[in-house]
C-alpha cells in the first residue's frame, strides 16, 4: 500500500488555496512554492553571467552545474552533459530536427505516429522537403495502443528514427517504451520519445529504457516553462551544432542563446519536493521511487470513479483504456457525449468552478481518426495534488449537465 499524504502535497502548491478545482493540468500543472522560491533568490542573488572568475559568478555558474546534475538524475542518466533545458519541448524537438538534419539523405526514412502531439510531428514531417521519406504509425483502435504489428511493416533497411509517444495527451494509455526501442534498435534505427504527458505521473528512466532521445517540459511537472531534451552521448556527438559555430561541446552546442538559468535553478524545487514527498512514503527504492509509486497509486484510485461513471452514461464515449489501472493508464481521460459539443460541455462546467477543456490539444491526427464533431473532445487530466472529494464534485456537475 503506497499512501500519500495529502495534506503535505497541497501545502505545497499554494493555487490549491483558490476556489478553483485544477482538473486540466496536462495543459499546464500548478507551481510549487519551492520553485518559485528558488528562482526568486538566483535572480536577486546570483543573477550574473556564468564564467567568470568573481564570487557571483562562480556561484551562478555552480547553481546551473547543479541543475544539469540534479536533472540528469532525475530523468534516469548519469551524464549531465546529455541533459539539454531549452524553452519547451516543441523548441528542443525542432532545434533536434535542425541538428540531425545533415546527417540525412534523400530516401532515408523517418516514422511518425498517429498518436501523437505536433510537437513530436511537424519537425520530422518538414524534413520531406530534403526528400526525407515520412511514415506514419497508425493506432490500434482496439487497444488505443500504438503496437509492434503497426509498426513493423513500415520499419526498413532506410529507417533512421522512428518518433513516438510515451502517453498519448488525449487518451492517456501509457506505451512500452522499452520494449518498442528494443524492437527499433533491433532494425537499426533510432527512437525520439515524447514523455509530456508521462513525466508529472511515473518516474522517468531513460537510460534503463535504452531510449537514444527523451523530452517533457517541466511545467507539466510542478515547475516552469522549460523543457529538458536528453540524448545518448554518441547520438548527440553526431549532431550539428546550431549554436555559434566555434561551441561544438555538449550541452551548449544544442542549446541556442543559452539556457535559462535562473528557470534551471527552479527545477532543483521540484526534486526536493519528490524526494521529501517519498520519505514519507513507506516502501522500497529511492525517495523518488516510493514517490512515483505512491502517486500512481493515488492516481489510479482518482481515475477509477470517473471513468466508471463516464462508462455507466448513455450515449458516452471513452477515448483510451477504460481500465483505471497504474500500468495502464495515466489520469488524462478524454471523452465525447452524443448530441453534445464539446465546447458546450466545458462550458456548462465552467460555472462550478472546475477547470477542464475541450480541444484535440495539438493531437491532430489522432482528433481527426477519433471521429468526434468538431474533432474535439472533453478532456479531464488529474495529476497527485487532486483529491478524491474534487472527483465527486466534477461527477456531480456532469450528471447535471449532460
């Protein structure tokens, strides 16, 4: 039994003192204090150029070190110079695509996947036009999963990447990224993994997953606006710089203009947060770990009463597995009413002031395969600071209003 301790977490999140009920956080997650705490105190401490040989900064220059460290280890990677913080993570996959752009020939080939975001898409999609060839991986309508039998015609002796996503941002079902990159490297390409809508709600283990690249965006785990792209050394050694030509080293070659420091010395907010979280988690494992494992189970038992009575309604349909379960799913649970629009929806709920949203949330293709007016869905993301009492009130407004 992994419990959490409630109490303690939304202390820590001062917005959980509003009114608001924050049910749309796959868009966005609350902020911990303790980030923007830390941020404060680097830009009206440490708020110096890094480099130099003066006391403040030598200072900034360790507290940037120090994020690059803390987030390496925090994704799972034991180098931090394969850790590259950029502004979100639909820059750092662009700024991937310019850097791997000359290692690519025409005919070479590169598979996309119906599933998801446009951040993970449009950058590969855009190399067509070097002649670049652009797959794409199509979804199992009756698992909602992207699957090895989707994936393996489309793989060939010309394929260099294939981009996926860990967690679908619409139907929440969680993919086995350790076993489709085994199945990639098996036919000898390469995997670019977009983890957004799974980093705020299982650990992050990059290296044991084999994965060649990685990326979420910190401020769907409690932080900022910066993202986090990790990369093999060996991949990211045969990039092109697209910083100043005579800055070939890593991290900076891939890190245009900088990183944002004072946003990089947030972060270290959210890893002592997890590890003070996760001792007072009884179980096994690093702090982190026991933190991971007692969020999921909080989840789990959020995204269960939802989707029973979402399934229980006439005339509604659950996009994703309707399994609640930890090693299913994630809490982002998407659906469509029959008659109804999204929009409508969202804006009947509105006046209870419980935030959720409709869209295809830059999901795109998926929306269009969904085949749901307007491909648009309703779509409700919890994350672990959400308690069970919110769920009931949302239940109760639904039944009011559908």
């Amino acid at each position: 039994m992994h419990d959490l301790d409630l109490d303690f977490v939304r202390a820590q999140f001062p917005a959980l003192a509003s009114d608001t009920v924050f049910l749309e956080n796959a868009g966005g997650s609350q902020t911990l204090a303790a980030v923007a705490d830390r941020i404060r105190d680097y830009l009206l401490t440490t708020n110096v150029q890094l480099g130099a040989s003066y006391a403040a900064s030598q200072a900034s220059t360790a507290r940037v070190r120090e994020a690059a460290r803390e987030t390496a280890a925090f994704v799972g990677a034991s180098d931090p110079e394969c850790v590259i913080l950029g502004p979100s993570t639909t820059q750092l996959l662009n700024n991937l695509a310019l850097a791997m752009q000359g290692g690519l020939v025409p005919g070479d080939e590169i598979v996309v996947s119906a599933a998801d975001h446009a951040a993970n898409v449009g950058c590969w999609r855009r190399l067509a036009a070097r002649g670049i060839v652009v797959k794409t991986w199509p979804i199992d309508r009756d698992t909602w999963r992207l699957e090895p039998a989707g994936l393996l015609p489309l793989l060939g002796p010309r394929t260099k990447l294939v981009a996926f996503t860990h967690v679908s941002n619409l139907l929440g079902t969680i993919h086995d990224v350790a076993g489709l990159t085994r199945l990639v490297h098996e036919h000898g390409a390469r995997v670019v993994v977009d983890g957004v809508a799974f980093a705020p709600h299982r650990e992050v283990e990059v290296e044991a997953w084999d994965v060649d690249y990685y990326v979420f965006s910190f401020y769907k785990v409690f932080g900022p606006h910066v993202a986090v792209l990790y990369g093999k050394r060996e991949c990211l050694e045969r990039l092109d710089t697209i910083n100043h030509d005579f800055i070939t080293e890593l991290p900076y070659r891939l890190q245009p203009g900088n990183l944002n420091f004072e946003l990089a010395h947030g972060l270290g907010g959210i890893y002592a947060y997890l590890d003070a979280l996760g001792g007072r988690c009884p179980g096994a494992g690093s702090p982190k770990s026991r933190a991971f494992a007692a969020i999921a189970a909080h989840e789990e038992r959020l995204a269960a009463p939802l989707l029973a009575a979402l399934a229980a309604r006439p005339g509604v349909t659950i996009f994703g597995d309707r399994r609640p379960l930890r090693d299913v799913r994630v809490p982002t649970i998407s659906f469509a009413v029959a008659g109804r629009t999204a929009e409508s929806i969202v804006r009947a709920v509105d006046p209870s002031g419980i935030g959720i949203r409709h869209g295809d949330f830059y999901a795109k293709a998926l929306a269009a395969e969904l085949g749901v007016p307007d491909r648009e869905v309703v779509r409700v993301s919890m994350v672990h600071y959400n308690t069970p009492d919110e769920i009931e009130r949302l239940i109760a407004v639904l039944d009011r209003v559908l």
